[in-house]
C-alpha cells in the first residue's frame, strides 16, 4: 500500500504499474498428467474399442458423478454438446419453450434452438447476475418446458425457487453448470439438484481437459437417454448396429479422460485456495467506494468461484466508464474482463427465420426487441471478471488487485 504513494501515476500514462509479474499461470499440471496421458496411450485404449468406452473413460465419469454428488456422469465433447444431449434428452419438442437467463455464453440459449426448442430469455438479479425467479415465473406460458439456471462465475442460482417453480408448472431443470465445478447448494453439489446438469472442461474451466463437457443426472432414464445421445443411439446394454434413438457421436476420448482424472485430483485443494482468497478479497474489496462483490447467498455453501465478478459504480470513480476503467486496470498488472453481453443480442438471434422448425411451431420472438434492464447494465456499466486462476494465487495477488483499483480510485478523483 505504501507503494500507492510514491507510485500514484497510472502505468497506462507511463508510471509504474501495480504488477509487474505475469498473469497467473493456467492450466496447472505436472508429471501425474504426463503419466495419466501415457497410460492412456500405452493402454491403446483409446477411445470405445469393441463396444466398451477406455478404462479410463469409465473411471473418469464413476469419479466426476462422485464428485458432484450424482448418480451418473455421461461424458460428453464439450459443455454445448452436453447442453444439447441433456435438453434432448429430456424430451423437448420443436416449438416448445425454454426459459434462459439473458446474462450467459451462447450455448445455453444455442443449444436449445440446436434442438429446435425457442429461448425465452428472462432477466437476472441485480447482485448475484443469477436467473430471477420471479422473471422466470412471468415468462411461463403454456408452452415452456424447461428452465436452464446458470451459475453464472460458479456460484450456484436459487436452485429452491427454480426447482420449486419447475414443480409446480411441471418443467424440467437442466442446469448450466458449465462453471460450477464441485459448486454446493445447501450442502448438495449442484447439477444433479435439478433433472440433470451440463458441465464444461474446455480450457478456461476450473476443471480442464482442453475441451469436454459432461451431463450429471440422478435420473436412470435420463441417463440412458445422454448416453444413447451422446452414441449414437445406441443403448447401453445394445449391439453396436442397434439404434434406437438418433443420436450423435459425442463421445470423449481416453486422453481427455486421463487429463481429467489428474485434474480432478487437485479441484478440492484448488477450491479451498479460490474460496480462501476469495473471501480476503471480498474483505478489501468491502472497503473500496463504488466497488461491491457480487453477494453470494448464504445457502451457498461453496462457491467454485471460476468467475470472481464485482460491480462498479463509475460515479465512484469520477465518471470513469467501465470500458476505460478496465483499460486501464488492464495496463496496471491485472487482467480482469467485461464480460458478456446481452445475450439475446447476438447476431445469431437476430434473423429468426434461421430456426424456422422452432418458431414454425412455437411463438416467434424478435430477439431485437428483447429488453433485460439489468442485463443490460451488469454488461455495459458495472460487471467486472477476475478470472479464477487469480484466485489460486497468495495474498498479495489479491492485494495487488485491491491495490491496483484504488490506485485508479484516486488517480480518477485527481
Ligand atoms: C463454457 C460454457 C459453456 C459451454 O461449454 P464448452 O465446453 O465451451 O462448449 C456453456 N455455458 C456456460 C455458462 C459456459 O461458461
């Protein structure tokens, strides 16, 4: 902090910057990775070979459903794929309506048009950027069939209003838990609360394997169901030319199986120093005017925190808006991001005609006259992301980021 004093002049305008060490490093891996690959290869067990998915592949989802607390794990090609497959499988029909938070990545909302269901998106909180219950209940019409909560960053949305909602309107759940890897609610690991659940291991995920995904599910006929759909419809006790539902191959393979192991032997220790340092951050944070942590509810009882989002009040900052303070949060040494956008308005949404099977038979919506007023302002004034590899640092990395927003505090305010 005394640093602050001495070192008042932005680094964006040529003074020193706050950090000078790289960006924390991601992925993490050593030797057991190398060893799980290799075994892998020697095995020659490579991906299905005569019907029967590589020992390692078994052995990764008996350990991920473990993991997540559910009954069974189908792993999948990537998170999207596993957004499709679980839809899918819980028997969504063209034209029929999915309720979507508008705050997410494309392919919570893409995978519902893949199987030609119609995205209904509704707003989200104000301070968690979770579904709004309440605005998901409002979009209920006779149509809908599904509500996909995002825990958005990690932290897990009001599954008790969500799954209570689904209850009483006879909707399925499937949550996009693409980045809420070992995240609990109420002391259950979330995505087999809901019907089923989508996980992403593509790179920047806090469990990571370069690309996979995965759908968890309690569920014996839903789980069926992911795993015909993810093989090509066959059936799990089936002959290999036996096909009774039209699926795809999304199948993994051995190698990102073997990644994922070694991997998922670290999640909890690396869980433990996310939540650490992300309480001590929320503590420093606390302190500084204009800047407030997303709040996390206190029925979350882990957050996997692969986002650490807070907002920004630029009045705090003189006026300063988001995109400028980012830039020069930027030049100081922290990498933090903007996030998303409005989701709905993307390009892809934008000619609804492309879907026709969805809104042939289903309400047309004009995504272009789509409105969520808080998504609206989380992307364009007050959303800021520190990306979770931050979080597996010491100390003074959070105090680096602290550090570094006041530095900007005070140099606005000058
Ligand atoms: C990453 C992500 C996905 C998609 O996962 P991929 O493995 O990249 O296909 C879906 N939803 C959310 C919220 C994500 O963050």
């Amino acid at each position: 902090m005394s640093d602050l004093l001495t070192n008042s002049q932005l680094a964006i305008n040529g003074g020193l910057k706050v950090r000078t060490e790289p960006q924390p490093k991601w992925p993490i891996w050593d030797e057991t990775d190398a060893a799980g690959l290799d075994e892998a290869l020697r095995s020659g067990w490579w991906g299905v070979v005569g019907g029967n998915p590589g020992e390692k592949i078994v052995e990764f989802e008996r350990a991920f459903a473990q993991f997540q607390q559910a009954k069974h794990a189908v792993s999948i090609t990537s998170g999207t794929a596993a957004l499709e497959i679980a839809l899918r499988a819980c028997g969504l029909e063209a034209g029929d309506e999915v309720i979507a938070p508008a705050y997410t990545f494309i392919a919570t909302a893409s995978a519902c048009l893949m199987v030609n269901a119609v995205p209904v998106f509704v707003d989200v909180e104000p301070d968690t950027y979770n579904i709004d219950p309440a605005a998901a209940e409002a979009a209920i019409t006779p149509r809908t069939r599904a509500i996909v909560p995002v825990h958005v960053g990690g932290c897990p949305a009001d599954l008790d209003a969500v799954t209570a909602l689904a209850r009483k309107h006879g909707l399925k759940v499937v949550e996009d838990a693409a980045q809420a890897h070992g995240a609990e609610w109420k002391g259950r690991r979330v995505g087999a609360i809901g019907d089923a659940g989508c996980f992403s291991f593509q790179s920047s995920k806090n469990l990571n394997c370069g690309e996979g995904g995965a759908c968890v599910t309690d569920d014996d006929t839903l789980f069926v169901r992911c795993w015909s759909l993810h093989n090509v419809g066959r059936l799990p006790e089936g002959a290999w030319y036996e096909h009774p539902l039209l699926g795809w191959n999304y199948r993994m393979t051995a190698f990102q199986a073997a990644v994922l192991l070694s991997q998922l032997g670290r999640a909890d220790e690396q869980a433990r120093r996310r939540t650490e340092n992300a309480g001590y951050l929320t503590r420093r944070l606390d302190e500084i005017e204009g800047i407030a942590p997303n709040r996390v509810d206190d029925r979350v009882t882990r957050h996997a925190y692969h986002l650490y989002i807070f907002r920004y009040d630029s009045a705090a900052f003189n006026g300063l808006p988001k995109s400028d303070f980012l830039k020069v949060l930027n030049a100081e040494g922290i990498g933090c991001g903007a996030g998303y956008t409005p989701l709905y308005r993307n390009a892809a949404f934008e000619k609804p005609d492309v879907y026709s099977a969805a809104f042939a038979l289903g309400r047309k919506i004009d995504y272009s006259k789509v409105c969520c007023p808080v998504t609206e302002r989380a992307a364009a004034e007050e959303a800021v992301w520190l990306y979770q590899a931050w979080l597996l640092g010491t100390t003074e990395d959070m105090d680096q980021v602290a550090d570094a927003i006041l530095k900007v505090q005070q140099a606005a305010r000058e």
